[in-house]
C-alpha cells in the first residue's frame, strides 16, 4: 500500500494536532498551554487547507489562532497572580477527567464505526468560498454575533481581573 504526499502530509499533521493538543492538557505551566493550543489549531488549519477549504483555513487561522489564543496569551500575561506559588496549578481529578474522556472516546469511535461515508467524484463549485461567505453571513449572522459579545466580555473580564491586581 503506497502513501502518496497529500496523506502524508495529513498523517503530519494529525500526529502535530494529537502532540500538541496533549500538551496544551497536560503542561503544568498555562502559557505553554496557550502556546500549543495555537500549534493546534495551526494544525488544524492545515488538515483544512489539504481539503481544499482555504476560506476555512483563512477563518481558522484569523478567528482562533489570531483572536482567541491571542487573547488567552494576553488574559495570561495580564494576570500576573498565575506565576505566582499561591495558586495551585494541579489536578486531583484526574481519574473522573480518564473515565469522561474514554466515554467520549468510545462514543466518538461508536458513531464513527456506524457512519455512511460518502464519496462524490464531482468537483468543488469554483465560487465555494464567495456561496460560503454569502450563507455565513446571511444565515449564520446571530452566531457570529454572539461570539463577537463573548470575546468582548472576555475582554473586558481580564482588564477586570489585571486592573483589580495592580490596585
């Protein structure tokens, strides 16, 4: 069985994802965490692109890598009590945090093994990411709204936080 460069290039990719993502979970330090979330998403930005969704990709890497991790770095970075020895950076729950995960594991697997896969021959539209920014912004407006509050009030909540520590 031959692998040819566009599933290697996934196999990377996935392998990236899965490393990184278990980093962003298990390093005791949050800046780390932070910091291999974006190789994360990066990553998945990257399986995008190989499925020929480049307005995904531009989505993921605008929205989440630009946006949101950055704002985690900067919530970080202004709340200077996280490097501090007070604050416990640790877990006792982790066997409950195991049993959940394998549950989720084996639902995932279940719906994944009882699944029809569909493979259509034909090609991607050649106005796909124009249809997709029309339905995004036309149907799925409400959402992107709500998300743009959230970010917001995360926002606001670390200058909260940083402004009631210097204090």
């Amino acid at each position: 069985m031959a692998i040819d460069s566009s599933q290697l290039i996934f196999y990377l990719f996935s392998f990236m994802i899965i490393i990184s993502a278990i980093y962003v979970v298990t390093l005791k330090n949050i800046f780390h965490s932070a910091l291999f979330l974006i190789i994360t998403l990066f990553g998945v930005a990257g399986i995008y692109i190989l499925l020929h969704a480049e307005f995904l990709a531009a989505v993921q890497i605008l929205i989440y890598v630009g946006a949101v991790a950055v704002l985690i770095i900067f919530a970080i970075m202004l709340t200077s009590r996280l490097a501090s020895h007070e604050i416990k950076q640790s877990n006792e729950q982790v066997t409950i945090a195991v049993f959940i995960c394998s549950g989720f594991l084996l639902a995932s697997l279940g719906s994944l093994a009882n699944s029809v896969w569909r493979i259509v021959d034909r090609p991607l539209p050649v106005n796909n990411t124009l249809t997709m920014g029309k339905i995004m912004m036309n149907e799925f407006v409400l959402p992107f709204e709500v998300v743009s509050i959230v970010l917001l009030a995360a926002l606001i909540g670390a200058i909260v936080l940083a402004r009631r520590e210097g204090a």
